[in-house]
C-alpha cells in the first residue's frame, strides 16, 4: 500500500525509483561499499530494503538510530553485539547459514536461536565466516547500516575501529558488501573519512547514490495513485497539497493517512505540519542544547535573513557577538546536518515542510 508509515518491502508497494534500484544493484556489482544519502523521509530505506528482498543475495540490517537511542549517544561494541545478535537470529532460520554461524567465535545456535558471547565474538570473525559462506554459494553478503552518521559515537575513537573493519573487508573480503545510508550526508562523510590521509578508508574507491525528491509530476500521481488504492475518490486540488509538501514521500504519505482520517484537506494538510513540528522539535533538541545560536539561524533563513552579514547582524542585535569563525562553524554544522545548503552567496532551509515550521515558529 502507497500510503504506509512502514518502510517498503517489496517492488510492488515502492513508487516508481526503477532508475534508482538499476543504479544501486550496479553500484553494488563494483564496489564493496556504496553510500546512499537523501533528505530525511525521502525514501532511502524503502528503496535499500526493497532492493535486499528481490535479490538473492544473503544480508542483514542494522539500525544505527536504534543504537545511538539505546546507548544514549554512546554507541560500544556490546551495543552492536546485541543488535547483530538480533540480525543473527533472522538469518539463523536460513538452513544453509546456520552451519555457519556454528563456525564463528562466541556464537551458539540452539534450534534457530542465537546467543552471542561478547566477551568471544568479533565482528571480523564473523565477516570471515559470512565471506567464505557467500563465496561457496556464489554470493554477496551485504551488511546494510541505515543512519549510519551516528557511527561516529562508535567507541572513543570517533568510529575509528569500525572503519578498520571495513578497510579490511574490502581490501580482503570480496563477496561481503556494505550499504551505508544517511539523512545528514556531512557527517556521514565525517565518520567514513574517505577523504582524509589518515583514515583507514582513504583512497579505497565508493559508489554513490543520491535519492531525490519527486518531481511536481511524479508527487501528483504518487497521491492519485494512493487514493485510488484505497477507493478513495477526492473533490479537490492535488498540486495544493503538492505545493506545501514538495515531493518527499514521507509527507505524502502522512497527508494521505491523515486525509483518510478526516476527510478534509485543510485539516489533514494541518495535521502535516502539526505532527512534523512534534518530530522536528525533537531531532532539533539535541542541536540546541549545543547552542541557541543554531536555531536562531535556522528561523532567520526561514524568513528570509540568509547572507553571512544578514545572519551575523541577527545574532548581533541580540547580544550575541559571535566572531566569524564561530558563524562559519554553527553554518558548516548546519550544512552537514543537512538542514541548510549554501546557494551561491546565500543560505537556504533543505525542507520546505521544515522552513514553514520555522517560520511559523511551531518548534
């Protein structure tokens, strides 16, 4: 169904995105890792999770959100043990992968339940283990982290082990691969250090993939289609509702399942944004605990206030005489969150479901 809050699962449930799964199983046949980022909400998961189910090829999931949650913001290796565990536990039923799982160090199967001894187990052991499983079967095993940003609060190092790990992998284990996904694309970038002569992942070659919005086009026959799935019929307008909620298919689908709810666009649309307000004071709480600074800039570029001299007046006005230096790191954080881009000589809000909010000071 169109208008589910869950991720798809299968072809027939994901919209259109045919080029965007072409591109991700080529990307996937020539490098050992591919990076696949996108505003929030935009249907990253769904696409990732739809390509692993039509596939043959053996994977698991890990949900770094879920992580960085459970650990509170301090990701360790028992962490990621348990939710490998979990993983393991789904693939156990597999007949033919159960075998090998027997092989790896700290692990014991009992039917099929795994049970995981920290104090043995190692992740590259088990990457060992799953590359020579794929290999027999002329296979690739892919290891599938979503919100994978959040792997910098990996360990102390700033996720510095896991990338060992997966500098490893690739220069040793052809046959394991690994998708990477992230809403805040800078640190994303941050954690894997591709491009840094320090990292252990510097030169090694990634594909990559970028989800795009709808068009105006493909957003006004995603809600007709929706509809029409549910034998709804509508008496108004879709490009109004297209119009305040752009082309990200999360805010599509909750308009629909609001509209399902009260049959009114007017209310259905205000329960959009009401919602999304709730979801966005949260993801931006932790930033302003950092500093106010942050959402001052956020709603100045909402209304408008988006040059460098423009911005550091606001913040001058209040009393706040931040230096330059501070300004460019509070827009470069901004930036790498995702939350704002650069357009030449001014600064824009990346949602504009999100710029709405702002303006209307709902968060």
């Amino acid at each position: 169904m169109l208008f589910s809050s869950t991720p798809k699962a299968t072809r027939e449930e994901l919209f259109d995105r045919e080029e965007e799964l072409s591109e991700l199983e080529k990307l996937l046949n020539i490098y050992p890792i591919v990076v696949v980022t996108g505003l929030r909400r935009v249907g990253k998961s769904s696409l990732i999770r739809v390509y692993l189910n039509e596939h043959e090829n053996y994977f698991m999931s890990i949900d770094v959100r879920k992580l960085y949650e459970m650990s509170f913001g301090n990701i360790s290796s028992l962490h990621l043990t348990r939710l490998v565990g979990e993983e393991l536990n789904k693939i156990s039923k597999i007949e033919k992968l159960s075998s090998f799982l027997r092989k790896i160090r700290g692990i014991s199967i009992h039917g099929s339940s795994v049970e995981i001894d920290a104090k043995q187990f190692e992740l590259s052991d088990m990457f060992e283990k799953l590359e020579a499983f794929a290999a027999k079967n002329n296979k690739n095993f892919i290891v599938f982290f979503d919100e994978a940003q959040y792997l910098k609060f990996y360990g102390a190092r700033g996720g510095e082990e896991i990338r060992m790990l997966l500098a490893y992998s690739y220069d040793n284990l052809p046959h394991v691969r690994f998708i990477f996904t992230g809403s805040e694309v800078g640190m994303l970038h941050d954690f894997l250090k591709f491009e840094d002569p320090d990292s252990p992942l510097y030169g090694r070659a990634m594909g990559f993939l970028t989800v795009k919005p709808f068009s105006f086009e493909l957003s006004l026959e995603f809600l007709r289609k929706g509809f029409e799935e549910l034998e709804e019929k509508i008496d108004f307008d879709l490009s109004e509702v297209v119009k305040q909620l752009d082309g990200i298919v999360g805010y599509l689908v909750l308009f629909g399942l609001k509209y399902m709810t009260m049959k009114n666009k007017d209310k259905a649309l205000q329960e959009v944004f009401s919602t999304m307000s709730v979801l966005f004071e949260k993801e931006l709480s932790e930033i302003t605990k950092r500093s106010p600074r942050y959402m001052t800039v956020l709603k100045s570029i909402a209304i408008g206030i988006n040059t460098w001299t423009g911005l550091k007046n606001v913040l001058h006005a209040r009393g706040d005489f931040v230096s330059d230096s501070r300004l460019f790191s509070v827009l470069e954080t901004l930036q790498k969150l995702s939350l704002v881009e650069k357009f030449q000589d001014r600064y824009r809000i990346t949602d504009q479901v999100l710029e709405r909010i702002l303006r209307e000071n709902r968060v």
